[in-house]
C-alpha cells in the first residue's frame, strides 16, 4: 500500500435493512463496550488462543427468523451474546463505518478526520511516513483520533500501520531499522522470524496501533516482480512457510493483529498493482503448490487476518481481481482454505483499482464477496464516496443485512480479543525502542 492517487476512478451502486439480532431492551442499546472488556471473566485473551473455532452462536432475530454468525476462535458464548446484542443496537450507518479504514492528511487530526468519526463512525485509521514526522507527534496524533472517537462513543478505533521491516516501514529516522524478510530468509530462523515479528508487534503498539499489515507471506518465485522482492521471505514456498507462520504467531503472541498479505499470492507477477492491474495465468493446482502453503499453514495455526491483493487471476475469476472476488474470497479463503477471520482488501486507492473501476464499487464489491474491511488510503473525497456508496448498497440491499452483520460481528469480535480501546498513550521513548532493537537483532548478527 503506497500509491498517492486520489482520484475517484471511472465506474458505479447502498444504507438501511432491518435489524436482525435480538431485541434489546432500551438500557441494553446504550451498554459499553468496555462492559467485555479484558477485566472481564469471559475475556477471552489472545496470547496462546487454539485456532479451534467456537460453534456459531444461534441469535433469534427481530424478525423471528434465526441468524447463524460466524465462528470466532476464543470468544466465549457470553461475548458471543453481548456482540450480537451491540449488533442489535447499532445503526447500519455505525455498521458501516466499521467496514471502513481511512487514511488521514497531516499529522494531527483536521477537521476530515473529525467528520470521518462524527459522521460516519469510521472503524479505523491507518498511517504512513508522511503522518510520523516524530515519536512523539505520531503518539499524540493517535491520541487525539482516540479521543475524538471516544467523544462519540463510538467502538473503539482499529489502528494500523505497515510496518514489515527492510524498506517498509513508517518509523521516524531516529528508530533502529529492521531487517528485510529477505535477509531473515537467508538464515532459514524461523526464531528469527518470530523474533523480529514480536520486536515488531512491540514497536507498534508503543505507539498507539492495534493492527499490523504484516506478515508477507508471498513466495518471490517471479525475478522480474517489481514490488515484492526482499519483503518476502524466498522464493521457497517451504522456507515462507516455515517462517511466515513463526512470523504470524509472533505477532499474535504481543496481541498485535498480525494481517498475511498479499492472498492469494503476488509473487509471480510482473506488474505493480499500485500502478497497474497485474494478471497471472496460474490456476488452482499452481496456486495450491506454490502460493497457497504459507497461507494455509498459518490458517491452520490460527490466524487472524488475511489481506487481499488486487491481483486477477482468469482462472479463477475472468472478471474481477481478488479483492473483489466472490469465488477467490468465500469460494477459496474461506470454504475451501476454511478461513473465519478477518479479510481486508488491500488499499483501493492502488492504480490497480483507481484506473479500472470506481473505488465506491470496488468496496461494494468487496463486502459482497466476503471481505470485511476495506482500506481507503488516500483522498478524502475516495473515502466519502466509499462510505456513501456502501451505505446505500446497505440500503437497497445491494449488501444483504445478514452479510453486513457477519463482517461487522468478525470486526468486533477481534477489537474485542485484541484488547482494542481508545485507551491515551502517555510517552514513548526512542533509547527504549532502539534498546530493544538491538538486544533482539544482536543476537542474530553474525
């Protein structure tokens, strides 16, 4: 994710479907979030959480018709009772606010990031460089989106950032480097890759975020890629899946929301889909020898976050790119591959998307083939529209109530699990960070 594009694109359909969890009793609409807190007996933490799915929660709805929701590995049948319930209570323009993480402008919040968390109770933000000129600014720029948040009343906010080590990385100057998957690669460590994962997960939540876009875990089987290279592992799938999974699992560990990238596999592509739409000819059976491993192994290990990429794969979908694609998404991640987490798009602000199709489709289009979330990285005027077009696809049923519910029940099942609150940050201390840095990396330097 790193194209500064702000047009809107060139195509185009969303708002209100009747409420299906339970009814709610008026002092129960206005119960806090904070109520299933991690104080709470049934919080269920993540550190050490069996990838074992709990048995879907049967919800009578208000139109007497029974909603089955999505299984959450660790979430207890009390929190289970208490999501569906908030559910009840929300709004579908609160609902679809949190299919939504935005980019911001600057490095405090303007007045667009204010209208984003008033008006439509965006689920989240994520930054780059251009917002951490500083250690501090960053931590009081993510302070300030938490009180504003909090001033609604809203859910708590999911804040990420891509930080993967080597050449991507957000810190400011003055914070160690990392080394590249690339370089860890070499070693074939997976105590490596966890590691620097956990080192990583640490250096994050220093600041304020929640949420990582990390692990890669593309096999670099393709010489000519342009934009994955050193940020994988190898072109290995056996050695990207050794170490990805550790990767993962490190993540996890340091109750960071870890997210694998790019699904199904940007690998073998010769084409930067920030720029352009790459398309690749493999099919199942390929994918499944050579993309698919890493991703499989690390679902199996309880992930729980997968990233999307814009990548069109005829094969498997001759109209639309993964991000968009019903048979890649639920036909593969989810039926096939037997994934119940979180699934992101990649950015929709990419020239993947923005010269193909109208950024406000694509996010319809995500939701409707079983994403959840969509990332919209750069133009106010992209993410407005994204937002507007969604809620008038919920409205018209363009977004079946039951399949907005669905992704809105996974959102706050792991904002729930991954202790996600509005919770201020008081400092942060580059000697700190860098200390940390170096006694974890040390240890590894030949």
């Amino acid at each position: 994710m790193r194209s500064k594009r702000i047009r809107r694109g060139s195509r185009s359909r969303f708002a209100r479907p009747a409420l299906i969890a339970v009814a709610l009793a008026a002092a129960a609409v206005g119960s806090a979030w904070s109520e299933y807190g991690p104080s709470h007996p049934g919080f269920a933490s993540t550190a050490g959480m069996q990838p074992a799915a709990a048995a879907p929660a049967q919800i009578r709805a208000v139109d007497e018709s029974t909603v089955s929701w999505p299984p959450v590995a660790g979430l207890s049948n009390a929190q289970s009772q208490e999501i569906a319930r908030r559910i009840g209570s929300m709004s579908t323009e609160e609902k679809v606010g949190q299919l939504v993480i935005a980019g911001v402008e600057g490095i405090k919040p303007d007045k667009e990031a204010k209208t984003l968390v008033r008006d439509y109770r965006v689920g989240g933000f994520i930054l780059f460089r251009d917002n951490m000129k500083t250690l501090q600014g960053t931590v009081d720029f993510l302070n300030g989106l938490k009180a504003l948040n909090k001033a609604e009343g809203n859910l708590p906010l999911m804040l990420g950032v891509d930080e993967e080590g080597g050449k991507v990385t957000r810190m400011p100057a003055s914070v160690e480097k990392i080394p590249s998957n690339g370089i860890i690669g070499k070693s074939a460590n997976a105590e490596y890759a966890r590691d620097v994962s956990q080192l990583l997960a640490r250096r994050v939540k220093a600041f304020g975020f929640s949420v990582d876009f990390a692990p890669v875990l593309d096999v670099n089987s393709n010489p000519d890629n342009p934009v994955i290279g050193d940020r994988s592992y190898g072109s290995s799938a056996q050695l990207v899946t050794k170490l990805g999974t550790a990767a993962m699992l490190g993540f996890k560990k340091e109750g960071i929301l870890g997210v694998l990238k790019h699904f199904p596999g940007h690998g073998d592509t010769s084409v930067d889909s920030h720029k352009q739409l790459p398309v690749t000819g493999n099919g199942l059976s390929r994918l499944q020898e050579v993309e698919l491993p890493p991703f499989q192994a690390a679902i199996d290990q309880g992930a729980d976050a997968v990233m999307v990429a814009h990548i069109l794969l005829p094969k498997l979908d001759a109209e639309y790119p993964a991000s968009m694609s019903r048979p890649v998404i639920t036909g593969l991640l989810r039926d096939k591959m037997k994934f119940n987490g979180l699934v992101f798009s990649d950015d929709l602000t990419m020239g993947a998307i923005l010269e193909n199709y109208d950024v406000g489709d694509a996010a319809v289009r995500t939701i409707s083939a079983g994403g959840d979330i969509v990332i919209v990285s750069h133009g106010n005027d992209n993410i407005i529209h994204v937002l507007q077009k969604l809620r008038q696809a919920a409205a018209d049923g363009s977004i079946p109530a039951t399949r907005l519910n669905e992704s809105v029940y996974r959102i706050m099942a792991r904002k729930l699990q991954y202790q996600m609150t509005d919770g201020k940050v008081s400092s942060i201390s580059v000697d700190q960070l860098n200390k940390d840095a170096l006694k974890v990396l040390d240890a590894y330097r030949k």
